[in-house]
C-alpha cells in the first residue's frame, strides 16, 4: 500500500513538472504558458483581436457622419461653425504626446528602467487628464448654449448665451474633485502611518488627477478667447438677412441710378428691339463683360416676352454649375433659397440636433475609452512602482500601448471630420 502511494506521489510530481509547475516556474508566467515568449505572443494576438472589434464598433458611426454629412452638408459645414478649433487642436497635440510618452514606457520596460516607466505612464495620464478638462470646457460650454442632441436641442438663436440655467461645468468637475480630495487624504495617512509604498503611489496618482483641473483652466482661456468669436457668428446669423437684404436694396439703387437711362430706352422698345439693343452688350456663347450688364440682363428678361433673353440666362446658370461642379441657389425663382435663410434653416432639431447627436456620440464614446484608459493606466502605474515588469514580462505595458495608441488615432481622425472640414 505504501508503494502505491509512493508510486502516485511520484508520477504526481512528474506531471506538476511536465507542465512547469516545478519550484523554477516564474511568478509572472501564468500556468498554462511554457515560456514567457509564448505567453506575450498571446497576449498581443489577444488585444490586436479586441482592437479589431473596436474599430469595426468606430466605423459605424464614421459611416453614420459620411452618410448625414451627405445628406445634409450644409448643416456639417454650419453647425462646425460652433466647435472650438483652438480646444480640438490642443487635445490634438495633447494625445499625439501621450503617445510618445506611452511608447517610451513600454521601451523604459524592456529595459528594466522601473523609475522612468512608472514617469512615463504617470506622464501619458496626466496628458489624459489634461485631454477630459479641456472637453469638459467644451461640453459645458454648449450645454449652456443648448447645443444639445435632436431630443434635448434647445438652441436659442436670439439668445444664444442664456444667462443662468445649471452649472454643467460643476457636474462633470465633481466627480473628479471629489477623487482628488480622496487621494489627498490618502497620501496625508500614508504619510502619517508610514506606509512608504503607499505614500509613493499615492503621489503621481494626486498629480494626475490635478492636472484635469489644469485642462479645465487652459480649456477655460482658450474659450474665453474665442468667445467673441462664436457669440459674433451665433448672433450675426440673425443680422445676415436683413444686411445682406439692405446691401442689395443699395446696390440696385445704385445701379438703377447709374442705368436708368439705358433701361427706360430699351424698355420703350419692342422685344425685337430688346433683343437687338441687348445683343451688344451681351454677345451669344460669351461670358457677361461686367456685373452692370448682366443686371440689365436681367431686367429685361423679368418681361416674359423677352424669351431668348430668359434662355440665354438659363443656359449661362446651367454652364456655370457644369463648370464650377457645384449647385447653385436660383434666387431669382426661390426667394427662400438664400444663404442668409439657409443658415437659420440649418439651426433646427432635426437639422443641427442630428449634427451635434453624431458629434456627442463619437466624441462622448471617445472619452469613455479614455476614461477606460486612465483606470488600466492607473494601474500599470501601480506595478511598475512595484517593479513586476523586466526584460522577459513587459507585456501589459504593451498591450495597453496599443489599446492607448488607438484611442489617439480615432481622435486624429475625429478632430478633421468634425472641427476643421467646412
């Protein structure tokens, strides 16, 4: 009986042997690994197949913008009017930074440098931080203004900066006042107890978290200056109109004053003879020589009997839109196809509410990576103060690398489609 056991015993060991479960076995390989190299190979295959998903998730709403984009690109061209391209720019430079700081961290791993790697992904979140308080100023800032999704859109044109109404800034800063504070408190008791591991942590995590509030100042002057700006253009779409209605009352007057002459002898006259007077001052298959003529062009052919003189016109239109590739509005048939009442048009819930739906959505998922982003950086930061990472396992800096080096990528490709394409 004694020999059976022993038996089992021992083809017991030789098995935990086999499979590496022996004494030597590393603490950070897991069990059902051989070899460090296959255990990284793993893991990158694994994270490159959740990028996959991630992208295919992103090109869904990147179809979503290009097909109401071509629906409706006045409303993309007027509604990015409102979005702040100073604040964009800087989350531009601010991400394209972390992932340089990022990259540095996953090299300052390989070579075992636990001090720099831990300085490197405390930099990359602090830029992340810096990245939410800049949008919360953003956020905040059109909130106010009512530049809401279709459902919540409220905006005011006549009152474009509605005084007062909630606080949005305090709502979306509170949460990471209130982090602060905790982790104040607990490098102040870490420090008293003297937990040294603690105390070490708990300090580049409390910059981290200052550094939102340094987004949210430098969000706060960037739109501060720029303020004039929007309230300009948000006010001025009401003047537009009537400006842009008083400019042509001048003009005509002007140009009456200047042709009244000419056009009262060629408007005596018969169609013929219209057409004859006309004919040298418009030659056929020539361009018009000067505005002045093709307003007395016009003039004449408002007589439906001047026939060839209305077709002249038409094909002229016609040639222009083939040439130039684009359409133009025919306001001398649509008086509500202006630019002025376009604009005014465009600010509707079911117009600018679905241009700010898709820019809310894109942007407001975007942040949610982010935010995934700093809790798994947090934590890589708390290892590698620990030092688990060396020559042979530093495949979570990676991963998250990669995962982080995405996040940067979308938002590459958020800020031209949304901020800077007019």
């Amino acid at each position: 009986m004694a020999t059976t056991d022993a038996g089992h015993a021992a083809t017991a060991d030789h098995s935990a042997d086999s499979h590496g479960h022996d004494h030597d076995h590393p603490s950070y390989l897991a069990h059902h690994f051989d070899t460090p190299e296959q255990q990284f190979d793993s893991g990158k295959l694994g994270m490159w197949i959740f990028l996959v998903t991630e992208v295919l998730f992103f090109s869904g709403m990147f179809c979503a913008y290009a097909i109401f984009r071509a629906w409706r690109p006045e409303v993309f061209e007027g509604c990015s009017q409102f979005l702040n391209t100073k604040l964009g720019a800087i989350n531009t430079g601010v991400l394209l930074f972390s992932s340089f700081t990022m990259a540095w961290a996953v090299r300052a791993s390989q070579l075992e440098e636990h001090k720099k790697t831990a300085i490197l992904i405390a930099s990359t979140l602090s830029c992340a931080m810096i990245f939410l308080g800049v949008k919360a100023i953003e956020y905040s800032h059109k909130w106010h203004m009512g530049l809401l999704p279709a459902g919540l859109f409220s905006y005011d044109p006549n009152n474009p900066h509605p005084e007062g109404g909630p606080n949005y800034l305090a709502y979306i800063c509170a949460p990471f006042a209130i982090a602060t504070v905790g982790i104040a408190i607990w490098l102040v008791v870490s420090f008293v107890r003297g937990a040294k591991f603690q105390f070490a942590v708990a300090k580049p995590i409390l910059v981290v978290f200052l550094c939102f509030f340094v987004g949210v100042g430098l969000g706060t002057i960037l739109e501060s200056g720029s303020g004039g700006e929007h309230a300009a253009h948000a006010e001025g779409e009401h003047h537009d109109a009537s400006e842009h209605s008083a400019d042509e009352h001048h003009a005509d007057e002007h140009s009456e004053g200047e042709h009244a002459s000419e056009e009262a002898s060629v408007a005596e006259a018969s169609p013929a003879e219209s057409g004859e007077a006309i004919s040298g001052l418009v030659a056929p298959g020539a361009m018009v020589a000067s505005d002045d003529n093709l307003n007395v062009v016009k003039r004449l052919a408002s007589d439906n009997t001047n026939t060839g003189l209305q077709s002249e016109l038409a094909a002229r239109q016609a040639q222009d839109e083939m040439s130039y590739g684009a359409i133009t509005y025919n306001v001398s048939d649509d008086s509500s196809a202006t630019v002025a009442s376009a604009e005014d048009d465009v600010m509707r819930k079911s117009r600018a509410g679905v241009f700010f739906s898709i820019y809310y959505c894109m942007t407001g998922v975007h942040a949610i990576h982010i935010l995934a982003g700093i809790g798994v950086l947090i934590w890589l930061l708390v290892r590698a103060m620990r030092e688990d990472f060396n020559k042979n396992y530093f495949g979570p800096v990676d991963y998250v690398g990669l995962y982080w080096h995405l996040v940067d990528l979308i938002w590459i490709y958020l800020f031209p489609l949304m901020y800077l394409i007019r």
